[in-house]
C-alpha cells in the first residue's frame, strides 16, 4: 500500500531561495577549483522535506528514499575514482 504524502510549503520561501542562492555560488567556486571533481545531481530527483524527522521538520532534511539514493549514486562515482 502506497502512503500518501501531505505536501506543504515552506514559509520562508525568500530565505530560502537566497540561501540556495549562496550554495550555488560556493559550488561554482569549488568547480573552478577542482574542475575535475566527480558531481553527485539529485536536483531532479523528487524527493521532498520530510516532516517526520526526528529533529524537527527541516528544509535540508529529506525523506528517507533520498539518502538510499544517494548512497548509491555515491558508491557509482567512486566505484570508477
């Protein structure tokens, strides 16, 4: 049985933004660094803020799909390194 999940959205959207902003700023700096570094993309992946964390509903904290995920995204790039 599929769970259903309750979406809602954050109320700080702005700060937000600006904040992922900054990230991608420092992303970009690192990447002219070590333009030869190995990138692990889950942008596209879907996964949501998962409101049953155990610390506190977060918007840096993702359902649990999303570290198995990645997980293995990062064993594929290093399995090759």
């Amino acid at each position: 049985m599929m769970k259903i999940k309750k979406v809602q959205s954050y109320q700080n959207l702005d700060r937000i933004h600006a904040y992922n902003a900054f990230w991608n700023q420092l992303n970009e700096e690192f990447l002219k660094e070590f333009p030869g570094a190995l990138k692990l993309d889950m942008l596209e992946s879907g996964y949501i803020g998962d409101a049953a964390y155990p610390f506190g509903h977060s918007v840096s904290h993702y359902e649990t799909g999303y570290y198995k995920e990645m997980f293995e995204k990062v064993k594929q790039l290093t399995e090759f390194a």
